[in-house]
C-alpha cells in the first residue's frame, strides 16, 4: 500500500537517491530543500505523488508548513528522513565562530527537532518511522569538524531519545559511508586548511580511486528504513552496511 514520506534534503546528492528510491516504490513523498529545481522536475515527471516546499530548514518556523503541508497534500504521514546537513565551517575550535557554529546546529539539529516535534501527532497515528542521516563524525573526531560531529552526535541522540519516549515511532540513525556528492566535494575544495593533512589527502586519494559510494546504494537502504523499520532497530544508530540492515539492502 502506497505510504507517505518526507524527505529533507531532497535537492541532490543522497536525499535525491532516497525520493527516486521511494517514488519507484510506488509511495507519496513531500520534499525539502532550499533549491528548486530537482524537487521540480520530481514533481513534473511524478505529478500525483511528489509535492514540495522549497526553503531554508534553519528557520524553524518551516517545520510546522512541512508538516501541515504535507498532510494537506496527501493525508498523512507515515515517516521523515531527516536526511539535510552541512559540513561547514570546517575550522578547528581555536579558529571557531560561534556564531558559524549556532547555524550548523539550527541546520543539524534543531531543525530535524522542530520537524519530529510538529509530526509526532501525526506519526503517533500512522505508528511511523523516522530515519536520522548521521555520519561516522558523530563517533570519531576529525580535526576540523567539531561543529559536524557534536551536531551529528547530537541528532543520533535525538533519534535515541524519540524512541525512549515514543514507543509507538520507530526511530533509526544510520550513517550513508563516504558517498560521492557535493558534501565531499567541499570536503576536497575547503577542506585543506582547516583538516589534518594526512586525513585530508585520504578523502582526496579515495574520491581518485573511485572508491566512494553511489548515492543511490545508501539512499536505496534508508528509503527501505523508512518505509519498514522493524521495532527492534528502533533507538539504535547503524552504518548502511551493516550486518543488521542486510534485508534491508538489495540482495
Ligand atoms: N556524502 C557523504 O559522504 C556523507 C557522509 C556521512 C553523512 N552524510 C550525510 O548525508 C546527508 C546528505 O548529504 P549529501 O552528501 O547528500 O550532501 P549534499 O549533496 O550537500 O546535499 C545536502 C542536502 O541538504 C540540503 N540542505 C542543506 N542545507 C539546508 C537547509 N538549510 N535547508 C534545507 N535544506 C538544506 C541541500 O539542499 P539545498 O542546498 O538545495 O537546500 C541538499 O539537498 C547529510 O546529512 C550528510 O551530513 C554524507
């Protein structure tokens, strides 16, 4: 049966993968993103099963249109990816704007909060899924990106939280591995002065030997997450590879 779902971050790179993933899956999905034009061409080619809102997750007054919006549009809510994100600032902590770092979280964290927040009536009714994009940066400290990993830290602490305290919402963590998108891009463009040299040259010598992922091979797992995430994973925090996951992966 068709399900709905919204997808943050839908523009490019992962999120793109994951609403492809869900509309082949014959399902509804509303989108999120700053930049018109993918969440467009979704919506001209998928007229009766993609809708979206174009704007800047920062300004938490968005979450309570997206939500609002996408039940107008198709009913119901049966589960979020939180899937946007910046790496920016890539400064180490003595170099560090706080401000710069109060914007990373209102993108990070306090916007995915105000989203799940606003939708848990919703969720609570259609026993939903909501599907928390982390990172390995939550867990292992890279210099440089000390506001990507505490805020990534944080939403996985979030995604625990949501499940302690909502049991009828099965809530998944999942970082995507090193994936070739724009995020890695900016990694190799803005990266050099701020990361530790050795660290630095990996992501550059990996993205050359074409070892970096698909969007479409994690995005294909965290668009099956959302859609049928068993209550066992709930409150835990995975990579896409993992040995857990493997019915949720194409065999
Ligand atoms: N790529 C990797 O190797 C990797 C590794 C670990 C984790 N991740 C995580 O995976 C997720 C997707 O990353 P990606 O690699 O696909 O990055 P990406 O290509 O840079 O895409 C990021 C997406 O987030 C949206 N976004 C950013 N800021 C936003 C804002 N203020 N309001 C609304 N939307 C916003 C962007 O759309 P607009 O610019 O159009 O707003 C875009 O659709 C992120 O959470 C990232 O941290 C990625």
């Amino acid at each position: 049966m068709s399900k709905v779902f919204i997808v943050t971050g839908a523009s490019r790179g992962i999120g793109f993968a994951i609403a492809q993933a869900l509309i082949q899956a014959s399902h509804k999905v509303f989108l999120v993103a700053r930049t018109e034009k993918n969440l467009q061409e979704l919506k001209t080619q998928h007229a009766t099963s993609v809708d979206f809102i174009t704007a800047d997750l920062a300004d938490w007054k968005v979450a309570p249109k997206v939500i609002e919006s996408t039940v107008k549009a198709f009913g119901k809510i049966d589960g979020i990816v939180v899937n946007h994100g910046v790496l920016a600032p890539i400064t180490k902590i003595s170099e560090s704007s706080v401000e710069e770092w109060r914007h990373a979280y209102d993108i990070n964290v306090f916007s995915a909060l105000a989203l799940v927040k606003e939708a848990i009536p919703e969720l609570r009714k259609s026993q939903g899924r909501v599907v928390f994009v982390s990172s390995g940066a939550a867990f292992g400290a890279y210099a440089g990106w000390g506001s990507y990993g505490t805020s990534k830290a944080a939403l996985t602490h979030l995604s625990t939280h949501l499940a302690v305290e909502e049991p009828s919402i099965i809530s998944v963590a999942v970082s995507p591995g090193k994936v070739d998108t724009d995020m890695q891009k900016q990694i190799r463009n803005d990266g050099k002065t701020g990361m530790a040299p050795e660290v630095y040259a990996s992501f550059v010598d990996e993205y050359k030997n074409g070892q970096f992922l698909d969007p479409k091979q994690p995005g294909d797992v965290i668009a099956k997450l959302v859609e049928g995430a068993t209550s066992d994973l709930s409150g835990k925090y995975f990579r896409w590879n993992a040995a857990e996951l493997a019915n949720f992966r194409a065999s």
